[in-house]
C-alpha cells in the first residue's frame, strides 16, 4: 500500500510503498476513503524537516541539553551516530481519516465490517487503529465532512477547558482551519465569537459564516475587543493560531490575550505561539492560562487508548471518544458546516499539489481522496498485501546458512541488532513490523529482501533458519515457542521471559523440538560479548564449582524513563529489573563460571513494586561466588552508565562503561582500551559461524534459564522478603 511520510533528514515527502497493516485485538483495521491534511501541524513538519541542522537544534533547546549530557557521558561519535540516526527516522503524516471497516479485532463488539468510520489514522491506504480512537459516522455525514472529526474535536477540547457560558464574548485568535471550527462550535454554544487573523481571505469567510472579525494587521486589537465590550474585556480567549519560533508575533499575542480579557478571564492555547508570559498581565486580572492537549481526556494515555479501558461517562464526560461522536452529530445536524472550508480535494497520488507549495498555499482545508473501487485500487497492482519485496532474495542453499527473519522493528532494533547483524556477515531475508512502515524503512536501508506486517511469513518460509526476536517483551516467550515449532533456531532480545508460566513454556518447547531438531536458542545477554568481559574472563580464568569464589558487583546509572512508558507495565514490559537489569545476572554468571542459587531483591521507597526501576541484587552463586547487581534510574545522565568491579585472590578488575577495563594486582596486565563496544557485532558473528558451521550454543541453554528464572525470582524475592530460591536445572 502507499503511505505519506516526511523525511526530517532531507525535508522531502515522500509516498513510500508498505505492506498493509494486519488487524491487531483491541482495534480496527480500516481501508481508508478520504483524509484531511492539516496545512498547520503537517506544515511545521515539513518546514523543520527542510531546516539545516542549526535551525532544527534552535527549536528544540530542550533536545540540544540532552545531546550535551550525552557528548559528556558517551563522547563525541557516539552522540553524533544517535542523533543522525534519530533525524534519519522519517514520520507518518495526518491523523484525520475516513474509512470503511474491513476487519475488527478481538474484543471488539459495537463495530463491524462495512462500517463507515473516523479516526486519526494516518495519510495511508489502510490504517489500524485502536478502538478507542475511532467513531462511527452518521448516515447523513458524507466522507468529505467526516474527515474534519478529529480537527474538530481539538478544537472542542479547548472550547471545553474554557468552559464558556451562554451569552460571554469569546476571542478566537487565529482563523486557520481549527480557529474556524472552533469559532462556529462556540457560536452554536450561545457566545459571541469575535475572529483575529492578519488574512483578508479568511476575515471574509468567517463572515460568511456569521463571526464577527477583526484584522490584526491594521486594528488595535486589544482597544477594539475592549471597546465592543463596552470596557469589560474579553470573557475568554481561544488561540489557535500557531506562530514560527523566534518570529516577531509570536511573543506578542499572548501579550494581546492577556490585555483584552476581562478581569479573571479565561485564556486557552490551542496552537503553537510563544510563551514568554508577562507576570504583571496575569497578576493584575488574576487570568488562568491552559494549554489544551489535542482532542481530549484520554488523549496520550496508553491504558485508554492502546489497551481500551473507557473512562466512567459519570466521572469523565468528555472524552476524545465522545468529543468525536459531537463533532459527528453536529455534521450530521447541519448545525457545523465544513463544505465552505474545503479548497480542494486531491488524490493521493498527486499529494505534491499540497505538499509542494504547502508555504504559499491559500488553502484552508485540502484533502486526499483515495480509490474506491476494487478496480481503481489495483491500478498500480496489488499495493494492499502484507508483505512488499524489495529486492530479489539471495539465499545460500546450506541447511545452516545464517539466513535470518527479523520480527520486530523498533528504534533498538534499528539502531543496534539489524546493523549488527549486517557486520556480522548474516543474510538478512525479512523483517516484520506491525505497522509495516518501520520495518519498510529499515529493510531499505540494510539490503533485507522482504517487509512484512505478518511474522508467519518467517515462520514458514524455508529459507530461514535463524529468527530474531525484538518486539515488546510480552511476545518473547509466546514467538520463541512458535519458532522453535517452526523449527527455527532463535535468537531473541532479553528478557527471555516475564512471568514463570512462560519460561515453563519456553523450557518445554526447547526439550521437545530439540530431540528433533536440535534448535538453538540464544538471548540478547550481548555484554559477555564486549572485548574487555571477554579479557577480564581470560584474566579471571576457571569455570563451574571448581572456579575459586569472587565477588563482582555491577552497577547501571541507567537513567530515567517516562513513567508511562510501556517498559514500566508489567503486563507488557515487566519492568526495567527484567528487561534490563538481566544482563548483569548473566555477565556475573559468565565472570564467576557459575550459576545462581539464590537470590535477594531490595528497592528505594517505603513500598516497591516489581516495576521498581532503583533497586539493589544480591545473588548468591554455586560456587560461592557473590553478585551485587546496583539497578539505578535516579543518578545523572551525565556520569557514566555502566562500572563493573571484581574482587578476586588480591586482585581488582575495574570495567568503566566498556571504554576500558583496569587490573590491579594482575602481573603484565594494567589496562586494555574497549571502545564501549558492548558486544553486539560479535555475538551475531559467533552466532551466524556457529549456524554455518556447526558447534555447541555460545551460551548454554540452561544458563539462559537459570539467568531468567534468578531475575524473576529477584521480583518474588521483593514481595516476600529475604532470600529466594532458585531452580537449578541442567537443560542441554
């Protein structure tokens, strides 16, 4: 299928050929009839893609900071690759759409195939969304008019926090699309609605739509408002223009709301202007100034929108759900009219019409028609499948080959696994991500063969023989089970596992397909893999109960997270103790040649959860060998991430970030340089020679579990206190 994407790199827009999306539970898979482009969000997009780099960091300060934190923990290269790399990950466009339902996912009831629907999917022939982010439309709405559901429902949102009331005058500051919406929504609440904007054109339709305007560019706006009043001033001002950073106005206008609004009047942002306040114009009116967050309550938060949890109608009555459904009703009424604001409606494949003079454009509303018939939609051939080919495949014939399916395509995934096994010399065949466009980008820039949104299309192809797994941590364990059944070997980002019912699957999968197959499994425990573990290993020598006993303790100044990242949900993530901190368990079980016997966890606060992202790991090893794993997200960004030390028969290794090992009391030995190479190209290299050439796993699969079963014992080990045990097994 074709999808809209603006490359913040280069600047250019491009229509970019994806596979379809497949439906997912919990959401609604939508073959898409019309979208609506929002000349104002979509312009800043495409302007701050054409900026030079120096433009691009003056925007965002904020960003610049976090870059200078990185340089002075990371160095200078480093630093340099991530924000490259990040500016070279080009962003979906819209979030106004209008479709027809072609398939709903489990759990799903009030929605059906067939269905006519809005949502705020993407600029793309089909789209998956979340049930909560789409509205069925009304018979008498046709899809022209629907498309303005999502962009009316911003501006309702503001209309909502500044709470008017029958008869108060409302400023509406910005006559763009929104601000024309927003001005007949507040008309149609019983207001007086006086429209600013510094263009005629959009002075003129305004007043064809019954609002009373003013021109910013030859009136006193502020003695204007003020004189209509009768001297009181404005009950509340709406603004929803949106300004460039740094220009002249873009200060000046919140100056202008302040001193037109009535004494404790209200003030609402919905665009984007400048935000230098003065103290003195709020203070003496007592003013309350809200910045209003898109559609509405829901908006951002990841358990009413991607999991589908609907806030109580008693406790919350307007959520972005039903601040579509009013948009929908109004269109359908008659009540809101949106047919004078359309300029022109364009088919996708001519999308430059917009987008190439997008700056100088006089539109107010362009939208982007799509086909609607199964003829016109294969004019170009069948653009609607789950997989794209993008290079003809050159696939080695030995039964091992190295020949390897990515499932997952995420920035980790991006930025360390698919270049690291490129280095390694692997065969990268295809590469599957759920939205398909990910997965597209990466597959271009690496030579994979194939983009898929579908992973049984690595299970199944026969080319393959080595699946990597790097998709949210919930669908580690179930993708290792379905691979090892596929007969695949699999390699499979950390965490293996998130509760001890899945490991319990996984442990089972792999004793019953490798009698037959004899399958590799293989875990992201990438560190052990750094050439200074690898030297600090040599200097330490021995391995298993003989191997003399030491104490090694691990420290992460790992940062912090959003809270609401999915990382955080135990049920998705399992948290950062699991999917992170797991490393150092299996990077002390390879330094001590041994293997955990017990385990103690004990967090920062009063009352830790197992989502605790500061806490502190004793582990006690076989071999009477000792861990201290310190997991830290409170310290700065700004020290380094990673220190490993070990104390063995009177000497001292010190491990600072990877960039260089230190011994002490080693003889000819005092330090080795490791680059902060954490070892992700070598353990692809051995992985993919082991493959082509037969040999034991790198790492033993029973260290695998005995690594995850210690970490989420650590988790039990919280909420029962004291020592956990863990089970000691000997799987092959």
């Amino acid at each position: 299928m074709y999808q809209l994407i603006q490359n913040l790199k280069s600047g250019e827009t491009v229509l970019e050929t994806v596979p379809a999306p497949q439906v997912r539970a919990g959401q609604v898979l939508i073959r898409t009839r019309r979208t609506l482009v929002s000349l104002g969000t979509e312009r800043m997009l495409v302007d701050f893609g054409k900026a030079n780099l120096l433009s691009k960091a003056r925007q965002q300060p904020d960003k610049v900071k976090q870059v200078i934190e990185k340089i002075q923990s990371d160095g200078l290269l480093p630093t340099l690759e991530a924000v490259f790399r990040k500016l070279d990950q080009p962003l979906p466009l819209g979030y106004c759409h209008v479709g027809e339902v072609v398939a709903v996912g489990t759990g799903i009831t009030d929605i059906s195939v067939g269905d006519r629907v809005a949502s705020n999917g993407q600029h793309a022939e089909m789209v998956c969304i979340p049930r909560n982010l789409v509205a069925k439309i009304p018979d008498s709405v046709t899809d022209d008019q629907a498309a303005f559901t999502v962009i009316g429902a911003i501006g309702l949102q503001g209309i909502r926090l500044v709470n008017p009331t029958l008869g108060e005058t409302i400023v509406v500051v910005g006559l763009g699309l929104i601000g024309l919406l927003t001005a007949q929504l507040l008309r149609l609440n019983g207001c007086r609605v006086i429209g600013l904007d510094l263009d005629e054109r959009k002075l003129t339709l305004a007043r064809t739509l019954g609002i009373d305007t003013l021109n910013s560019a030859n009136t006193d706006v502020v003695k204007a408002v003020i004189d209509v009043t009768g001297g009181t001033g404005a009950d509340g001002v709406l603004i929803t223009a949106s300004t460039k950073p740094n220009a002249s106005r873009s200060d000046e206008i919140m100056t202008q709301a302040a001193r037109m609004s009535r004494k404790r009047g209200r003030i609402v942002l919905i665009g984007v202007v400048g935000l230098n306040l003065s103290r003195a114009d709020f203070f003496e009116k007592e003013l309350t100034f809200q910045v209003s967050c898109s559609y509405g309550p829901g908006r951002y938060d990841a358990d009413y929108e991607q999991a589908g949890h609907d806030y109580p109608l008693p406790f919350v009555r307007w959520t972005e759900n039903r601040n579509f459904q009013t948009i929908l009703h109004l269109l359908g009424t008659g009540q809101l009219q949106v047919d004078p604001l359309i300029t022109e409606i364009v088919p996708l494949a001519d999308y430059q019409q917009i987008y190439g003079r997008m700056n100088g454009s006089a539109s107010i509303a362009s939208l982007l028609s799509y086909p609607d018939t199964p003829e016109a939609a294969t004019r170009f051939g069948d653009r609607l499948g789950t997989l794209v080919r993008l290079r003809a495949a050159d696939i080695p014939l030995a039964k091992s080959a190295g020949v390897v399916g990515i499932i997952g395509a995420g920035n980790f995934a991006g930025s360390t696994l698919v270049p690291a096994l490129q280095k390694a010399g692997a065969t990268l065949q295809t590469i599957v991500s759920a939205n398909g466009l990910s997965g597209t980008l990466l597959a271009k820039k690496h030579g994979i063969a194939q983009s898929t949104t579908n992973y049984q299309d690595v299970l199944t192809d026969p080319a393959i023989d080595l699946c990597v797994i790097t998709t949210r941590h919930n669908n580690h364990a179930k993708l290792v089970v379905e691979a090892l059944q596929a007969g695949k070997h699999v390699f499979v980002e950390k965490p293996l596992a998130i509760y001890e019912d899945e490991l319990a699957d996984v442990i089972n999968a792999h004793q019953t397909t490798d009698q037959v197959n004899e399958r590799m499994v293989m875990v992201g425990f990438n560190r052990r893999f750094a050439p200074t573990a690898r030297k600090a290993k040599a200097l330490l020598g021995g391995a298993g109960s003989d191997a003399v006993p030491m104490n090694v303790i691990a420290t992460m100044n790992a940062g912090a997270i959003p809270a609401n990242s999915w990382v955080h949900d135990r049920a998705v993530g399992g948290g950062r103790i699991l999917g992170e901190a797991c490393h150092y368990v299996d990077l002390i079980t390879y330094l001590t040649g041994s293997r955990v016997v017990a385990v103690c966890m004990n967090a920062m606060g009063q009352h830790p959860s197992e989502i605790t992202d500061s806490a502190s790991i004793l582990l006690r090893y076989e071999n009477g060998s000792t861990g201290v794993i310190n997991y830290f997200a409170n310290g700065s960004k700004a020290y380094a991430k990673e220190r490993i030390e070990v104390y063995s028969q009177e000497r001292t290794l010190i491990l600072d970030n990877f960039k260089s090992l230190k011994g002490y009391g080693f003889r000819g030995f005092s330090s080795q340089s490791g680059g902060q190479d954490k070892g992700h190209t070598e353990q692809f290299r051995r992985l993919i020679d082991t493959l082509r050439t037969g040999g034991a796993p790198l790492i033993p699969f029973a260290d695998l579990v005995n690594t995850t079963a210690a970490t989420l014992a650590a988790l039990r080990s919280l909420h029962e206190g004291g020592w956990a045990q863990v089970p000691m097994n000997n799987y092959q």
